[in-house]
C-alpha cells in the first residue's frame, strides 16, 4: 500500500511537467511543418517550372489553423480550414500538400506580413523569382497551456529562419 501511495504522489507531481513538455514538443513540430511547407514550396516551383501558392491561413471560428500548398490558378478560391473535399470549392485545385492543425489540442499558429503583395495570408513563389512579393512573413506558433512561443520567419530573399521569440523552447535561436 505504502508503494502504491507513493508511485501515486511522483505521478501527481509528474504530470503537469510532462504536460507542458509534450506542448512544448508539439509547438516545435508545427513550426518545424510550416518551415518544410515553405522550402517545399519554393522547390516545387523549380519541379513544375509554374507558380505555386502557400496559405496560410486561421478558421474565422478559431476552430483550425491551417497550411496548404496548391500550383497557382487564375481561380485559386481555395481556402485551406475547410474539409479537403470542399477546400477548393467547384475548382479542380488540388492541394499538393496540406496541414491543418485543431487549436482544440492546445497549439495554433497565426502567419503576419508587413506587406502580402497580394491576397492576404498567401504567398506565391515563382520559378527564378528570387525575392518575395511579400515582406516580412512571420508564422508565429503558440501553446496554449505553457505560452511557449515558436517563429517561423521568412525575409525577402525567401529564406526560412526558425527561433524562439522569448526562449521559451530550449535548443533553438531567441528572435
């Protein structure tokens, strides 16, 4: 009995630091998808020799937080927080690739620029174009219950950098 009353009490001081190293964790991934998003994006151009869009974009409901790559079309209404099978509403857009995170389990990201050079919260990537029509991208990724904070930046010249805002996730670069 006195075992078991012991194991119980290392289990209740246990839990909630293993909590909020598994959301640290999970904040890390996500950035660490969004980066991959972005260098898959800027290579696939080089592939397919045609533009190709990234969005980047949060449910209106706060439901989902979402990325999704797609070759760019005169009729790219795609919006990635909906179902796959309506995203691209009667378009015959397919994503090439998609992410969409729930903020229900704890960790949602939001993407920023100072200028889209477009349609906001999307950013296009052309073959040979070596510098963005957008102007600082920033995806910022957030955990809910330990407020740990991780950054996916991109600067005109298209180059992906990932740190830490505040040094809250040990192992990678303060902002």
């Amino acid at each position: 009995m006195v075992g078991v009353a012991v194991l119980g009490v290392l289990v209740a001081v246990a839990t909630p630091s293993m909590l909020d190293l598994l959301e640290r964790r999970r904040v890390v991934a996500v950035g660490l998808e969004i980066a991959n998003i972005l260098n898959f994006a800027k290579s696939e151009t080089n592939v397919i020799g045609d533009k190709v869009t990234v969005h980047l974009e949060k449910d209106p409901s706060g439901v989902l937080s979402c990325a999704s790559v797609n070759v760019l079309h005169s009729a790219d209404t795609c919006v990635c927080y909906l179902p796959a099978n309506k995203m691209c509403g009667k378009s015959k857009i397919v994503p090439t690739r998609m992410f969409q995170l729930k903020n229900a389990d704890g960790v949602s990201f939001e993407a920023s620029a100072s200028s889209w050079g477009g349609i906001p919260e999307r950013l296009t990537f052309s073959r040979n174009l070596h510098f963005a029509e957008a102007t600082d991208v920033q995806v910022n990724v957030k955990g809910r219950r330990t407020g740990a904070r991780f950054r996916v930046e991109m600067n005109h010249a298209n180059r992906v950098r990932i740190c830490t805002p505040d040094g809250s996730i040990n192992g990678f670069p303060t902002c």
